[in-house]
C-alpha cells in the first residue's frame, strides 16, 4: 500500500509499454515506472502482450494512441517492428532490429537498439573505455552482434568473434568489417593471450552447475572481465576474474546502462 | 514518492483503459488504479487519448492486446464503440450507447452502459429504492436518458420528464414507454406535486451563481431529491431540499455507484 498522496496515474499521465509475447516476466515495467516517479515524470511503463497474429494490429493502434510516447520491444518482435517507424537509427540499421521507439516532436516514429549502446555504458561507468582496446568477445547471437557493433562504433582496435555456431561467427565478422573498416574483426577460438577484455555475450553462467564458456588459459590482472548475464550477478566466469584480480563488469551494469541509454532517448534523462 | 516494496506496475500487471477526446481530465485512472491496489489486484487503470481519426485503431489495437481486460469510453466515443463489441448488454442496446466494456472468458468483448445503475447505486446507498415511485426527472440529454431507462428497469411507478428541448423529452417519455410498458414515462412540466422523487440531470447547479433548474414549489419533507451534479457537492437545488427535511442524493454518490457497478462488471468487486 502507498500512502503517497500523488496517485500512481491520472488523466495526464503519458504512457509508454514493453510489447512482447510472452510479458508477464519482463522487468521494464517496474524499473522505469520507479525512475519516472523519481525523477517526478508523471508517466508509466506497461507490459503491453501481443500475440504474433496480432502484433500488426496492437502496433498501429498503440502508434495512434496521442498519449503514448515510447515502446520497448522485446522478443520476439526486435525484428518484425522494424517496418512500423519512419526513420530506423544507424545502430538499428546496422543490426537489423530495435528494442525501442519513440514519438519525434513532428508526430513520425523513430526507432534503435539500446543492447550495444547499454553494454556500452555499463563498461564506461565500470571505468573502462574500449577505444584501442583487443577485445575477445564470445557469442555472436542478438546481444554479441548488437554489443561487436557498439564496440566498434566506439573505436575499439580489433575484435575477435567466437560461437560454436560457426555461420553466424563468420557473419558477424563479415558485418562489421562492413561497417567499421578501422575495426579488425574476425572468427577466432576464445583466447585471453594479448586480449584487453573478454566479453561473454552467451547464457553460459545463467545456470546452476554452469562452468565457463569456454576453455580460457591464466587470466592476467590487466585483462578486464564482462558478462552479459545478469543472474547470478557472479558468475563463474567473473569469480574466476575477480579471483586473477581481473577488473570486472556483470550483467546487471549492462542493463542499468541500457535503461539509462533508453531513458535519454525518451528524452528523459 | 511511495515507499511501498511492491511496484506500481510490473510484467504480470492486467490493463485496464479509459478511451476518449480530450482525455487529461478525467478521474477514473486515478480512481480505479487506486480501486485495484487497495483490493490487492496487479492492475492499473490508464489514460487512452485517441483523436477521432484514430479512433478505429486504437480500439482494434486495444482489444488485441492480450493483458487489456476492459476499456472505460468517454466523451466522443460512447455512441461510436458499439459496433466495436461482439455482445451489447441489454441497457446499452436501449439506449444506443456504452462506456464499459470487458473481455469475456471466450475472448469475445461485450460491453454495457452504467450512467443509470450508477444512479441507481447511489439511490439505494442513500436509503431509497425507486420501485413504485412517481419521479420527476429534470433533463432528457445522455446521463437522463440513462437514468430514466435504469429508474423503469427498477421498477419506477411513473416518470415525468421535462427538457427545455422538447423533442429529447418526447423521444426519451415514448422509448422509456416502449422498453418498460409497466411504467407510465410522460412529457410533462416540472413539479413536485404528487411526487416522490425529484431528479436534476441537467447541468444547472455546476456553475457558480446557479440557481435551480426550473421554477417548482414548496418541497414537502416526504420528497427525496437527487441530483447528478458533483462539483459543488451541496448544489441550490439539494440546499433547498435539506431546508425542507428532505432526503437527498448527490452526484459524488452517483460517481461512486457506476465505479462500483463498472469494479462488478469487470469482475473485480
């Protein structure tokens, strides 16, 4: 029960959702319910669920809705929302999917991806910038194409891509040598040997029983650590880092910073 | 500032909306919302601002959406959402209008309109049950419409109705006659002679230096009057009825029926 005397919504409230399918487990709507409150934003985030049949449908509708300002997008419509905004931003561009959209001032939508741009952030507020950095970066799925991207974009030297799905290795490679030429990417096996920071962008550490991702010789103390795995928020990845006296950044880091990144472009931070 | 540990809104939370145009004034998200979280129900109630050319779409979207249980239709829209609805509820279909509706079980939409058991609500909160009376009902516009047609489904005698627009009150006394043959429903001057109950459901009252709505004479102690007008709460015309030792009735306790009406409809009460 609050005993707040402002209401939780009113009339005026401006509204922005999280359209996924499922919903019910999604953590926006709480987090950034919270930081509007607190930053005295009359607004809230809720779960918005969308069936596949429907998604075309709930998506016009919730675009034509005058108080609504943003929606985040999660699984699995990062893709299939794409063709519902005006204008796509560079990261989206590049990646081929967003996770969030806004209302510009002229009434158009426009839309990004924050997975990248929030990895990103979590690392600087760690104390780590990649600039020139060799980074090693295992997993080439959604967050590992969206976090290679952003690493590049941010200047980083080299980075080296492994997945035991050797196709989607090589594709990330080829894109981001596309698209960032000063960048060297390449598929390679997971090494720590003249690495800067080693980046697990996999599940492996979510479960009980996990071990590392991969087979990694001696950690040096300048290697710094990063795992996109936000629970456990030690993983046995980041144990063994801490262990070398590794600098070390969890998942949790990367979603603050993807929640920081989202709220500045809602232009709210 | 809540100091509360559960979030205002999360994943799991049920939606509830209040559709219209304007859409900043009105009270029921605040209202519901805070309905919903003293009975312990993850639900909110939100604002939803559709222009009329949007109308169409923003309602296709809201029903898809597989979390919204029920949306509240406010001014323009109560006439337009009918065709919206696979099941119109039986007072909604007599009066051609409706501001509530729900999902069913079946993942149909049916809605209803509670103008009049909102009315009725407050009537028997304040002691006094319509059946049997003789009622004189001042105003003929959609708030006495639905109040005469909820009056004769309960079991009102007589109603005599006056509108200075002579053809709303004609229209509104021959579809009450139709719809209720057991209550005589007549056109006629306002009077409290021979009457029980005496009704304003026009305006007259809101405005400062408001009078009553029509000349009419001495009140006996025996008349209740009730009035539909909110803001004040005391209006000239319940002022003038406390005077004479009347029973009276106002317009908060009216809003507070229909919100309890609309809490059973959806299930929630």
């Amino acid at each position: 029960m609050s005993g707040a005397s402002v209401p939780v919504v009113d009339g005026a409230t401006r509204i922005y959702g999280i359209i996924g399918d499922p919903i019910a487990q999604v953590k926006s709507p709480a987090v950034f319910t919270e930081r509007f409150r607190t930053s005295g934003k009359n607004a809230v985030m809720i779960p918005l669920h969308a069936r596949r049949e429907n998604f075309e449908a709930c998506m016009r509708g919730l675009k034509s809705l005058a108080n609504v300002d943003g929606i985040l997008v999660t699984i699995p419509y990062k893709n299939m929302v794409m063709k519902h905004v005006d204008v796509v931003l560079p990261a989206a561009k590049r990646i081929g999917a967003m996770n969030a959209l806004r209302r510009e001032t002229d009434g158009k939508w426009s839309g990004d991806i924050f997975d990248g741009k929030g990895f990103l952030g979590g690392l600087r507020s760690s104390g780590l910038d990649p600039k020139g950095l060799s980074i090693m970066l295992m997993g080439a799925g959604g967050a590992g194409s969206a976090i290679a991207d952003a690493l590049a974009d941010a200047g980083a030297a080299a980075i080296t891509i492994f997945d035991r799905n050797e196709h989607k290795c090589d594709a990330l490679s080829r894109t981001i040598v596309q698209s960032h030429p000063n960048c060297r990417a390449s598929a390679g096996r997971p090494r720590v040997e003249a690495i800067d920071l080693l980046i697990n962008a996999t599940p492996v550490g979510m479960a009980p029983g996990d071990g590392l991702p991969a087979e990694l010789g001696l950690f040096g103390k300048n290697l710094f650590v990063a795992d996109i795995v936000a629970c456990p928020e030690i993983t046995p990845l980041l144990a063994r880092a801490k262990e070398s006296g590794c600098g070390t950044m969890g998942g949790q880091a990367m979603v603050a910073g993807q929640s920081d990144a989202i709220l500045r472009f809602f232009g709210l931070l």
